[in-house]
C-alpha cells in the first residue's frame, strides 16, 4: 500500500513508473505491448479497457497477487469508426441485394401487353 501511494505520486507517467519499480525491492513491472484485452482476464481486462492513459490503477486483486495498471497507450480507437464503416457498408450492402432481388422479381411477374394500330 506505500508503494502504492508513492506512486501515485511519484510516477505520473509510464517511464516514472518504471524508474520507480526498478528502484523497489519486491516489485516487478512487465510491459504488455499490443496485448488483446481478452487475454489479461475480466478484473485486468476491464481496468484496462477503462483506465485513461498515463494514469496508475487502484490495486487489482488476482491470484498472483496485487496487480496495479498504467496504461501508456492505446491502439484501435480508430478500429470503432472502421468497424462502424464496415458495419455500415454490410448493411448496406444487404439492401442493395434485397433491392435487386425484389426488382428481378417484379420483372419476372410483370404482364406487359403490346396492341398494335390496324392501318
């Protein structure tokens, strides 16, 4: 819980907190880059996903122990507004289709009757 507070305090960004940790006896840091969220587990995963960047976790309590979390930088933000095009142009798309065939079947069903002018 003190190296926890100091922290707070002392680290205010990803190398500070690294700096700290390599001068703390008993506290280990890993680097997760370009790690999918899924994979840390639900209690990391969501404080992850959730944290803002550059700022230090409450304590996560895991079966290894406290885990605290700094998130340095975040990448697929600009994933949610392809995924949404994407989306988007699926659905689009699919009306494109159901247009098409409700056309094909007008045509298929249409009487069309020709007359001709005596003369």
């Amino acid at each position: 819980e003190a190296f926890v507070e100091r922290a707070r305090v002392d680290a205010p960004s990803c190398p500070a907190l690294d700096t700290l940790i390599a001068g703390t006896p008993g506290v280990s840091s890993a680097a997760l880059d370009n790690v999918a969220p899924a994979t840390l587990g639900e209690a990391v995963s969501t404080a992850a996903l959730t944290q803002p960047i550059g700022v230090l976790s409450s304590p996560i309590r895991t079966a290894d122990g406290a885990v605290l979390i700094m998130v340095c930088s975040r990448s697929g933000a600009a994933d949610d507004a392809a995924r949404q095009r994407a989306e988007d142009q699926l659905q689009l798309d699919a009306l494109e289709r159901l247009a098409a065939r409700y056309l094909r079947n007008l045509r298929q069903d249409a009487f069309i009757e020709l007359r001709s002018v005596p003369g």
